[in-house]
C-alpha cells in the first residue's frame, strides 16, 4: 500500500507541485511532437493550469475548480489529436520531470503512476489516422 493521494500536498507543497510542471513545460517548445500541439496556447497559462488542477487533485486548495469548474479532462483534450505516440511522448518530457523535480520517493511514485494512466485515458486517437 502507497501513501493516500489527499496527503501528496501536504508532502511536496504547491512549491513541489510547481517545480514539477515547471520542468515538465521547460521542454515542450523544442519538442517536436508536443511542441506543435501547445504553441497556440499560452504558455505560461498552460502552466497555471496544470499546476492548480494537480495541488487540488493531491490535497491542496481547489483553485482549478473554483476558476475553471470541472477538470472535464478528456472532454478539454479533445481538441488535440492525442494518439499512443504522443501519449508515450507526453509521458517521457513528464517522467524526465519527474526526475529533475527530485520529489521524496513516495510522492513521486504516486505521481508517476497517475501520469501513466490519466494520459493513457486521455487517448483519443488509433495512431492510423495521424501520419
Ligand atoms: C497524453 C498527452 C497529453 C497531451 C498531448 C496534452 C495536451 C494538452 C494541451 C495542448 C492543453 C492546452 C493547454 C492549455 O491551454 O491549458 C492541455 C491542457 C491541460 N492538460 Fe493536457 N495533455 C495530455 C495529458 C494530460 C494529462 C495526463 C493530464 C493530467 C494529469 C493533463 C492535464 C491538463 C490540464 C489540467 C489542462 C488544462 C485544462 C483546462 O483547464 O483548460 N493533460 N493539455
């Protein structure tokens, strides 16, 4: 049995949270998959969001919910062709995060595993029909 999610917050704060998505983020403009999907977006928004929706979703302050309602995840990914490629891609920029952040090992195993499978679930693509 690992630690409940709820006390993830407690354990690497929203300082732990943000350096995470800092990192993640750090590498999706050269990424040549991922890069072309964000550009149109503001960044550092982009950012924001995905920081605020993981400290609520891990014990923290609800700020995601109260500014953006609800996280509706696989309904907001929609609009971007997610298939396995770029799923798996989108995991190797968040596990390469992941090691950079240097989050106490509990934590990070946590994380890790509810990356691996919100980003499966928010496949929406066969790989067939993007070329
Ligand atoms: C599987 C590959 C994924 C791709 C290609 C992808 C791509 C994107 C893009 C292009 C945006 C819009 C940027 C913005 O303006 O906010 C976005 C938003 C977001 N993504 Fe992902 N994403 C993926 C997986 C995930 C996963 C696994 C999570 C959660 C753990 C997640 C959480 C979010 C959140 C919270 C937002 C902001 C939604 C909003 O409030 O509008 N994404 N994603």
């Amino acid at each position: 049995m690992g630690i409940p999610e709820l006390e993830i917050y407690s354990m690497i704060g929203a300082e732990g949270f943000a350096r995470l998505v800092a990192a993640f983020y750090r590498q999706v403009p050269q990424d040549d998959l991922l890069g072309p999907i964000y550009p149109a977006f503001d960044l550092p928004g982009a950012e924001q969001r995905l920081r605020d929706f993981l400290i609520g979703r891990f014990g923290g302050p609800q700020t995601y919910i109260e500014q953006r309602g609800h996280p509706r995840l696989r309904a907001r990914h929609s609009p971007f062709p997610i298939n396995q490629t770029i799923r798996d891609r989108w995991m190797r920029l968040m596990d390469n995060a992941l090691g950079e952040a240097s989050l106490p090992s509990k934590a990070e195993e946590v994380l890790r595993k509810f990356f691996n499978e919100m980003s499966t679930f928010m496949i929406n693509q066969s790989e067939a029909r993007i070329s």
